[in-house]
C-alpha cells in the first residue's frame, strides 16, 4: 500500500456545492476509483484559504496514473471543474505532497 497526499483549490463561493457533489459520488466513480486501486480517501477543506487536502491509498503507480485516462474520470473532472482550479484538460490543478512522517 503507497500512501499518496495532495491539495488542490476549490472556488471560495463553491465549498457547499463542492462538498454536496461529492456526498453524491456517482457510484460508477466510486467503482472507477477501487478499479484503479485506491482505498481510504479522504478530502479536507480548509475554509480559510478554500485548499482542499486530499490523502488516499493506492496498491500501484501505475494503476493509479492509469486513471486519468478513464472516461468516467474525465466525466467526473468535467462535472467538477466549475467549482475549482483546473488544468486545461479540466482535471484539478494539484499538488502532491512528500511524505515526511507517518506512526502506526
């Protein structure tokens, strides 16, 4: 299991929705997302600075990286961009974080 963690920005006026929209994953999302090995996500909102801090489990890289190919993916990155920063193919604008100390 590989520990990944990243923050991304959701538009101030949009946490609400940003969080509705996700307490509705569609579950073929949810499906593309365990397809692609992930497990134990989780995303933050910070309401201060609208910085969204995201940790998730994967099993491999490569599956992982494997899903921005997905259409479902794209589908879900489409139906979010209103609400955040985004990259011209419309996935989130993100940045990983380095771990740098984890306890059992």
């Amino acid at each position: 299991m590989i520990r990944k963690a990243f923050v991304m920005t959701v538009h101030p006026d949009k946490h609400d929705e940003y969080e509705k929209r996700h307490n509705e994953i569609w579950p073929e999302m949810i499906d593309e997302l365990q397809n692609h090995g992930t497990s134990n996500y989780s995303i933050f909102l910070d309401k201060e600075t609208s910085k969204l801090f995201g940790y998730v489990e994967i099993d491999d890289e490569e599956l992982w990286s494997k899903i921005a190919l997905a259409e479902m993916n794209k589908k879900w990155w489409k139906f979010m961009e209103p609400l955040m920063e985004t990259n011209p193919d419309k996935s989130p604008v993100t940045k990983n974080l380095r771990q740098v100390f984890h306890m059992d």
